[in-house]
C-alpha cells in the first residue's frame, strides 16, 4: 500500500477543529481516494438521490444543493485526477428525478454540475453512460413544460366536450 495512504489511515491525536470550519457548506472533509490515483478515467457515484432529497439548501449560494455541488466539482481538479474523463451517476432513481418533471432546483444543480465537467474536460454520465450537458438539461426542463402544456390543452378540450 502507498506510504501516504498508511500515512492518512493512521489513528492521528485528536484535535480540536472549530465547529465554524466543520459546519461551513465550503468545508469539505478530503477523502482518502483524492491524493492515491493519478491514473483513474472513471469515477461512479451510487445514492446521489438519497442526497438531493435529503441534504438542506444552504441560504446564501446561488447553486442549489451547494455541499454536493463542490464536492462532485473536487473530483474535476486536474491534480487530484489528472486522468479522470468520466463521473457516472449510478442511480437510476436520480436520473429520473432529473428527467421527469424535474423541479426547477433539480435542472438548476445539474445544469450546473454539467457545465462545470464540461469546463474540465469531464464527461458527466448518467446511469445509462449518456452524457449529461447543460443544453440537455435544458431540454429536458422544456420538454417537460411542453408536456404539461399539452396536458393543459387535452384536460381544457375534454371540459368543454
């Protein structure tokens, strides 16, 4: 096992760590994989659904669901995955909430994820390996509307027969 690895597993005295720094939504706690696999190309995230549902907005941040926004954007740094070209979203259940009537926080954050891989040179896939882009986002968002409009129209023509 790589020196540094054994170095970051080793039980360390325990320090005081201000709760201001551990409760900031910019804190981040480093993960053991960032500093170990310079030649990783594929990274897949199961539960990102459990987050979106779960995890509070932080008040403030003009990017919804702001903690899960930076730590997905950490995984864009060059130094910490110099190969990296691919983020999978394992989860079928948040491709589905991300493609069928999404709410308008949901297309905001991912919108946002997509432009920010596409920016690093990272493709963002979905469960099924199909890149997530910010313009498919946005269809997706209209697409839904579309939808609804028509809904609209049919339940409209129905009432007045």
């Amino acid at each position: 096992m790589p020196q540094h690895i054994l170095h970051m597993q080793q039980p360390r005295p325990s320090r005081s760590l201000s709760g201001a720094q551990t409760c900031s939504p910019d804190w981040i706690a480093p993960h053991i994989l960032l500093p170990a696999h310079p030649r990783i190309e594929l990274i897949g995230i199961r539960d990102i659904d459990t987050r979106l549902r779960e995890d509070p907005d932080v008040a403030g941040y003009s990017t919804p669901y702001f903690p899960l926004y930076e730590q997905l954007a950490s995984l864009f740094r060059r130094d910490a995955f110099p190969a990296l070209r691919f983020v999978r979203d394992l989860s079928t259940e948040s491709h589905h909430m991300r493609t069928v009537r999404p709410p308008p926080r949901i297309t905001q954050f991912w919108t946002q994820v997509a432009a920010r891989s596409a920016a690093h040179g990272v493709w963002f896939e979905d469960c099924n390996g199909v890149n997530i882009t910010p313009a498919r986002c946005s269809r997706d968002w209209m697409q839904m509307l579309l939808d609804i409009s028509h809904a609209q129209a049919a339940h409209t023509r129905l009432e007045e027969l």
